[in-house]
C-alpha cells in the first residue's frame, strides 16, 4: 500500500511539474530592440507597405516562423493600396539561441505596441494571424475589446491547446514535449520529428525547421490556452482557415473557436490537403492550397464590407473564382 501510495504521489509530482514547471519571472519588455540586421536570416526580415487608403493589415507570423510566410498575401494587400505591417516577433529569424531566450509574453508584447502605435491612424483595421499569430491576434483583440478594436480576424491554423483535450478529444501532437516543464531544465534543442517538418519544395519557410528549444516551447503551450476563457468576449467578425490534416495544429482547435467566439460574423474555410511531405500547416505558402486561402480572405472581406477596395488584377481574379 506505502509503495503504492508513493507511486501515485510520484507520478502526480512529475505530472505537475512536467505540464506547468516552476514559474518564471518575466519581463515583457526585454527583447524588444530589433536584432542586428546580419543577424536576420534571408528572407525573415520584417515589413511595412505604406498605401493610400483608410485600411491597414498587421500580419503576425507563428512560432519559429518569420514574415515570409505572410510577405505574399502582404504584397496583394498592399496591391489594392492598403498599408500593410508585419513584425518581426523577438527570438524569430535570427537563431536558435536567441529564440531560447525568449518566451510568449515578449512576442505578444512586440504585437501589443505595434497595433497601439497604428490602430488610431486608420478607420479599418483587419488582424491576420497565422498559428501562434492568430493566438496572439485572438489575445489583442480580447485585450481592446472595449477601445481600439480590430476591424475583424482572420486567423489561419491558430492554436487554443497544443496538448490537452479539446471538444471532448485528446490533442497530442508529439509525446516528447508533454514534459516541457521539465525538459526544459536538462534538455537541448530537440530534434523534430521528420514527419513535423515540411518540405521547401512543396512549402518553402524562412523557419527553425531543424529542432525545438525547450523553454520558449514551453512558454508556448502554457501560454496559448489562457485565452480560452476570454473567447466569449470576442464579438467582431472573425475568419477561420484551416486545414483538416494539419500536423502542427489540430483542427480541432478551430471547431473550439468557432463555438465560443460571440462573433455576430463567422467564417470557416476548411481544407483537406492530399500529400504527404509538408506539415500541411503553414498555408499561405503551401505550393498547392496558397492560392485558395488568399482567395477565401478576400471572399471574406468583400462578404463583410462590399466597398472594400481591391486592385483590379485581384478584382479579375475574384470574379473568375467566383463562377
């Protein structure tokens, strides 16, 4: 019975401290100073398009990921004279060892000060967010619900749980980082699973592809669920895309949003993607499904205000798509 009741309690232990570990004191305004230019990898720098118009886009891009997933989508943006943002979130880009040094609370607050810097200046402003960027968009617009509110969302692949249950249905995506909380203390950069990484030739990325660092990982999936409870707050239109298979992100992470956002506009795009080389997460870049989502964001912005400007090769395009 002793042995037994020492078993329980030992595994209670390292369960509670494998999920949640030892509290960190952070300071979201470390890290906040842009990397050294020679130090952002090819193609991760950030960007800003000035346009001419009453609109403006801030695209924040996922975890280990850079802009160049959204710079595609930005440019057409920006094509119909819109402003167009996207920064650079602190430890992204550059390397490994300066992802490790940073955890959720710096990306969210590098977001945080450039939509309070440039909501004012425009009367429409749309948050996109691509995984932990749509997390982080979800998260603003809870936080200024009440003053400086988006416009709308459109959240692409965003995460509520990385691991745990989710509508009824246990979301584990790797078992090795079940343990962050712990792992984090003893382990190195882990090496990703082959199956976890997409292929540059179907889905090109200026990304850590090679391996994971454990203490901003775990800063990541602690952080992403706190949002959940505040879901019911979000009352502005809001557009999810997804795909079914997607390896990184379950999609049983967007049914969850839809459910419990009180937008009063919905909008769900889901795809199935037939291949198996990529991770079939990151979207925009995805050689065979990128076209669509760029189309299902403009049907979701023409659908929620009809006077919304596009430049006439996306109007063409629109149009051709739409018979």
């Amino acid at each position: 019975m002793t042995v037994f009741v020492f078993t329980i309690l030992f595994v209670s232990i390292v369960y509670y401290f494998g999920w949640y570990s030892l509290p960190e004191k952070i300071d979201p305004n470390d890290f906040q100073e842009p990397p050294p230019q020679n130090e952002v990898l090819k193609g991760a720098q950030p960007f800003f398009f000035q346009g001419h118009t009453d609109t403006a886009f801030l695209l924040i891009h996922g975890y280990e990921s850079s802009p160049f997933t959204l710079k595609s989508l930005g440019e057409q943006l920006h094509a119909s004279g819109h402003s167009v943002m996207a920064p650079l979130l602190p430890g992204h880009g550059t390397s490994l060892s300066r992802l490790a040094e940073t955890r959720y609370e710096h990306w969210y607050e590098c977001v945080r000060r450039v939509y309070v810097r440039e909501r004012s200046k425009y009367r429409h402003f749309f948050v996109v967010g691509f995984s932990l960027g749509g997390n982080l968009s979800l998260r603003l617009a809870v936080q200024y619900r009440m003053d400086l509110s988006p416009s709308a969302l459109i959240l692409i692949s965003a995460p509520v749980v990385l691991n745990g249950f989710l509508n009824g249905t246990l979301v584990v995506r790797d078992w090795r980082l079940v343990f962050t909380g712990i792992a984090r203390f003893f382990l190195g950069p882990v090496t990703k699973r082959r199956d976890l990484v997409s292929s540059d030739i179907i889905n090109p990325t200026v990304a850590y592809n090679e391996a994971y660092v454990i203490p901003p990982l775990h800063s990541f999936r602690t952080n992403v669920v706190k949002v959940k409870k505040f879901l019911k707050y979000i009352t502005i239109p809001t557009c999810l895309i997804h795909a079914s298979n997607d390896k990184t992100i379950d999609i049983e992470n967007m049914y969850y949003i839809l459910r419990k956002i009180n937008a009063t506009e919905k909008h769900a795009f889901v795809f199935k993607i037939n291949e198996d080389i990529s991770t079939r997460h990151e979207l925009l870049t995805h050689e065979r499904i990128r076209d669509k989502v760029v189309h299902y964001i403009f049907s979701f912005l023409k659908d929620h205000d009809d006077q919304f400007h596009f430049s006439s090769q996306i109007i063409s395009r629109y149009k051709k798509d739409r018979r």
